[in-house]
C-alpha cells in the first residue's frame, strides 16, 4: 500500500494548538502538507487568548522538517485565517474544523452568553472558516472539509444543551455542502472523536483519558481528506482506534387515511410507528425521505 501522501497540499486546522488539533496537525504535516496552524490561545470555555500554543505546534513541526504558519484569529473570523493561507501558500486545500470550547451548565441554569458563545465557537466559526475557503476550492475543482460533531450531538448529554445543539447541527452543514460541492470535487465529513482533550478531560476520569489519545483519531482526518478518497457526507464516530459510520434508520411508519387522522388513531397504531424491528429503511436525502409520506397518498 502506498503512502497516502499531502505533498503540495495546503491544510488549515482551527484550535490546532492542544489535543486533537495538534495531533491533526502533527499528522498532516508528517505526511507533507503545509499547515495553517490556528489557534486563538483561549481556554477551554472560551476566556483569553495566547499565541504561545499555535506557535508551540509550528515550531514542532518546523524541527521536524515540515512547513507550518500560525494563526492566532478567532475562528469567528474565518476569512483571517484563509487568508493567512493565501498569503503563506497560495492556496488552500483542506479544512478541518476542530475548534471548539466547553460551557456546560443544566439548561435550566443556563444563560444566554452560554448559548451565543457555543454557537459563536462551535457553528459560526466552522462556517466562517468554510465559506471563507469555499470560494477557492470551488475554482481549483477540490476540497476537503471536515467538521467535528459530537456524540453528544447525536445522543444528548445531560448539561450540554448548547454543545449538543451546535455539534449535531455541524452535521447537518455536512450533509447540505456534501451535496453542493460533490461536482466540483469538493468532499465534506463529519467525526464525532472520543479524545483526551481540555474538554473531555473535565468530564472523563482520568484513567480512561489515558487509552484516548488524539492520535488514535488523526488517521481517519487524514484518510477522509485524501484525493484518493471519495467520502463525502457522511457521519463517523471515532477513537480508540475504532471507526465506524452512522447513518438515519427509520421505521416502516404508520399510514393512515389523510380523511380520518386524530390524535386517537395515532394513539391506536402507535406501536407501529415506534417499531424497529423488521422493515426498517436507511434514507439517504430529502428525495428518499419523501418518499414515505408519498407512498401513503398514492395508496389512499
């Protein structure tokens, strides 16, 4: 098997100057690309700001052979840091959104900076940073973007309301540029990494953070944003060195006569609509998705 190589390539990580970023960067740069290393310096909930991380990396990577610039914008500005790989490399090929803070609270104790800042971090500045590149792998017909969901996005997680909010609706901006950027070689994913990292480590003790290592995860980032890999839309959880893909599974429903639809005939056949266990289907777009309901009208 030959070397799956980014020589030439120009790859920018958000929040690369600790734990998974870092690792993506270290990966990326062993394997030839120059790297836009970004990162504001802040601390995990998103207070501060130092240029000593991003520039800890570049220099690492630097001793080691490789090509790296720091970024120390806020993701919030997104067309900085593309920029900086502009200015630095000419161009930019691969996008890993990684930057992302913690403010976990129960909901009901939760405040508006809380949600707004999430938001700002995790969904604004992955949008920023993508839109802001967008335009440039459009021209030069390729791109890779990753975004970093959450199992806490898929799942829930008590006191994450805002973070679970922000990681499953990065998925959602996975799937809608998976589809707009497909024809012009423009492929986006999403992983949902279980990671020792500043915001995992406020949640996991610390003898499981020790069998987590960031490096167990920077494989699949480098797989998924290879040119050889044609990947696009979709979902993996990943870490340990375990990689899977998740897809939407949904029951063979309930149909009833659009005539004679109440609460009481929803209560009846409730069992129905709730019923895993035979006849499930896997919908892979809007198209398929509609494809239920449809059905239902044409057999009234």
């Amino acid at each position: 098997m030959s070397d799956l190589r980014f020589d030439d390539k120009v790859v920018i990580i958000t929040g690369a100057g600790n734990g998974l970023g870092k690792s993506h960067a270290l990966e990326f740069a062993k394997r030839g690309a120059k790297v836009v290393v970004n990162d504001l310096g802040g601390s995990a909930f998103g207070d501060g700001a130092d240029a000593a991380p991003a520039q800890v990396v570049v220099d690492e990577i630097k001793a080691a052979g490789g090509e790296a610039v720091a970024n120390f914008d806020s993701v919030e500005d997104g067309d900085k840091i593309v920029q900086t790989a502009m200015d630095s490399f000419g161009r930019v090929d691969v996008v890993v959104n990684n930057a992302g803070i913690l403010r976990d609270k129960s909901f009901h104790k939760m405040t508006d900076e809380d949600w707004d800042l999430i938001y700002r971090v995790h969904i604004k500045g992955s949008y920023k940073v993508a839109h802001a590149a967008w335009p440039h792998m459009r021209e030069q017909q390729y791109g890779r973007i990753i975004n970093t969901a959450s199992a806490a996005g898929i799942y829930g997680n008590f006191g994450q309301a805002n973070y679970s909010m922000a990681k499953l609706g990065l998925h959602g901006l996975t799937q809608t540029l998976a589809i707009e950027g497909q024809k012009r070689n423009i492929f986006v994913n999403s992983i949902a990494p279980i990671a020792a990292s500043r915001l995992t480590e406020t949640v996991m003790p610390p003898d499981m953070l020790k069998n987590l290592k960031p490096e167990y995860v920077s494989p699949l980032v480098s797989y998924l944003c290879h040119e050889s890999s044609t990947e696009t839309g979709g979902l993996f959880e990943v870490g340990c060195g375990w990689f899977a893909k998740l897809r939407w599974e949904r029951t063979n429903g309930l149909g009833l006569p659009v005539d004679n639809i109440s609460a009481e005939s929803i209560s009846e056949g409730w069992d129905t609509v709730v019923d895993f266990s035979e006849n499930t289907t896997h919908p892979s777009g809007t198209q398929e998705a509609m494809m239920g309901p449809m059905s239902n009208l044409q057999n009234k």
